[in-house]
C-alpha cells in the first residue's frame, strides 16, 4: 500500500477534471479575473447552500475572521473569547487588531468551547466570542447564542472547518454551521472541506448592515469607488478560485458523505480497542469530519504515530501546542493552565480522511492501528 495522503487532492481533481477545467479556462478567457460572474455566481450559489442572507467572498479565512471583528467595531482592549485548543489565526488577527484574546478551555469530547466555559470566562471588557467548530462539528451554538445575547457580546463563528455541518437549534430547527453567530467566517484553502486551488475565504451574516459593512472593510472602506468612509483592507477572492469552488460546492454534499462514511468505518474499526476513543457525535450537530481525530490514551499517541509512519500511514497533531504556550500568545496567558487543551495536546491523533478514500486503503490503515494495540 503506497501513497497514502492525509488528503487526496490529485484523485478528486482527476474525478472533477472536465468540469472544472471548463470553467476555470472559461474564466481565463473571459478575462474577468477580479470580481465578475464567477465570483457573483459563487456568492449567490454559497448564500443558497447555506441558507444565509449574505456571502461576502474574501481572500482567506485569516482575512474573513479580521475582517468580522473590524466589522463589529471593537475598540482596542476589547477582550475576545477564543478556545486555547484551535489553529492560531482565531487568536490571531485578535492580537492584530490590538484586542485581548481571553484563551478559554474545551469540552474533553465536543473539543469545542461550550455555553458554561464562555459564561465564566466573561468580564465587562469582553465584547465577542469566536466559537470554533473544531474537526467539523459545530460547538452548542445554542446555549452560547442565549448567554452572548444576555450579555451583548458579539459571536463570530470560525466555520473554517465545518463548512456543510448542520446545527439543530432547541426548537428543532436545522441550520447550517457558520449561519448562527452575528458573522460565520470560512476558509477555502486547497485541503478544507471546501477548498479551492489556491486562497480564498468567506464571510457569511443575515444582517444588512453587517454585510454592508464587510463587504466595504474588504474592499479598502469604500462603498463608492475612491471614497473611503472607514480604514479597510484588500482582500477578494479570485475570480479563477470562485469558477473552482462554484463546481465543487455542487459536489460538497457527496464530498461530507464521503468523509462520514470514512470515520463510520473508522469508528467500527476501533470501536473495541481500550485505548482509543473515536470522535463524540453531538446531539446537535451533524459532523462532516474535517478531520477524523481520535484520543490515544496511556501515553502511546507518539508510538502509534511513529508506528504508522513505518508502515507509510501519514497522521497528525491537531494541535501539539496550546496557543498560549506558543511564544507570540504567551503575553495573553494568565499562568493557569488549561486540563484539558492539555490534555488534548498530549493525546489527539488526526487520520488520514477525504473523498476519495478506498476500501483497500481503510483496511490497511485499521489493520496497522489495530496491530499496534494488540502487539
Ligand atoms: C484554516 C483555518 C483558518 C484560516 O484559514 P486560511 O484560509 O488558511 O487563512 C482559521 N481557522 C481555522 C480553525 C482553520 O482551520
């Protein structure tokens, strides 16, 4: 068994090849490469999938999360509620826009913050949440929506990895991730679930205003060409990306098939072994498995790993380090440490999952863990 990706963008290329060699050459042709109907379409197609008012296509998800909290109008000091356990551009453009991230803790199974983890963490300085629905889940949006709102802090969902994810709200109404907060931000890097051949992002609100004020921030603060009304930035996503994403949005629902499927067999494969636990299944949401991550106890996470490698099995760490270990955001830790980011940090192992896996390959990947474990 050789090649074996931890994402396999040559085979879904190859599967999607017609198609999307149509429209890119038919973007290249237009000679519309910045905005144009590509971009349009794409924005329209995106708002329909997600049910949501606005899309505001921007040039990355780092971009998107900036560009959220710039539109929400926070003053420098601000605090901003992030998980310590997430990729550093949720802490980042907070610390860039000289806010104060507040790195909470995680729920053990969800790895996402929950309701009575952001109520505690809140003080009057705290102006907004950035809820990440980590590994494709979406955190309790529900019970965080009731305490920001009680409160008046703003909530911006970094939906980087859950793009497609459903969240069910008490009353039973189905809405997708990144369509719940005041602003839902995405990523269309090449490996995400939604993914393009290069950067993009998008940001997603069912407010006017805010969508007003989004897309003027992303487009240097102009809503009139050569009149700026507020200090904003350059960030558009290429025409050439959205004529990629507007065919691969048609496939995403098969895509999240794909990968559930992928940890269904996973989860069956594992379902025995002491030391494993295969990834919670929330009530409240549906999981499209940006990553398939298991816990490893008893301290073998590293051996399990080394072990695959030799048998040309690629695994990750998502993520070794808390952020407020990572030397930029050490200013921001208050010296208490987080049990379970820890905890996480010492036990998390990513396998390799995409749209295009095997049977063979799966037999093989579930056989090397299992043998690992019964050696
Ligand atoms: C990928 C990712 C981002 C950043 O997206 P880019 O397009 O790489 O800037 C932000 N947050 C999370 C959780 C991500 O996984």
């Amino acid at each position: 068994m050789n090649d074996i990706q931890m994402v396999d963008l040559k085979k879904q290329y190859l599967n999607i090849k017609d198609e999307v060699d149509e429209a890119v050459l038919d973007c290249i042709s237009s000679t519309r490469y910045i905005g144009g109907p590509k971009v349009e379409g794409f924005k329209r197609d995106l708002e329909s999938f997600l049910d949501v008012k606005h899309v505001i296509p921007c040039a990355n998800g780092t971009d998107a999360l900036q560009i959220a909290l710039m539109a929400l109008g926070l003053k420098p000091g601000d605090e901003v509620i992030v998980p310590s356990f997430t990729y550093v551009a949720t802490a980042e453009v907070i610390a860039l826009l000289r806010l104060k991230p507040i790195m909470v803790d995680v729920d053990p199974d969800s790895f996402c913050i929950t309701p009575q983890i952001f109520e505690s963490a809140i003080n009057p300085k705290v102006k907004a949440v950035v809820p990440v629905h980590l590994f494709g889940q979406c955190a309790d949006m529900g019970g965080i929506m009731e305490i920001a709102s009680a409160h008046g802090i703003k909530v911006v969902e970094d939906n980087a990895q859950a793009i497609g994810a459903y969240f069910t709200d008490s009353s039973g109404q189905r809405k997708r991730a990144g369509t719940i907060g005041d602003i839902g931000c995405t990523s269309f890097f090449p490996s995400k679930n939604l993914g393009c051949f290069g950067d993009g992002g998008a940001m997603f609100t069912n407010d006017d205003e805010l969508a007003t004020s989004l897309k003027m921030i992303a487009n240097h603060g102009q809503e009139i060409k050569y009149y700026h009304s507020v200090v904003g930035c350059n960030s558009r996503l290429d025409a050439i990306q959205a004529a990629v994403l507007g065919i691969k949005l048609k496939h995403l629902k098969k895509y999240s098939e794909a990968r559930i499927s992928v940890a269904d067999y996973y989860d069956a494969a594992f379902k025995d072994i002491q030391e494993l636990t295969t990834p919670y299944r929330s009530p409240f949401s549906t999981h499209v498995f940006h990553q398939y991550t298991l816990k490893v106890a008893g301290g073998k996470r590293d051996a399990l790993r080394q072990f695959l490698q030799e048998k040309g099995i690629p695994s990750m760490i998502y993520y070794p380090v808390p952020l407020y270990k990572q030397k930029a955001y050490a200013q921001f830790f208050n010296g208490n440490e987080l049990p379970v980011t820890e905890a996480l940090s010492d036990s998390v192992l990513s396998l390799p999952i995409h749209t295009e896996m095997d049977e063979d390959t799966l037999v093989y990947i579930t056989g090397a863990v299992r043998d690992f474990f019964s050696a």
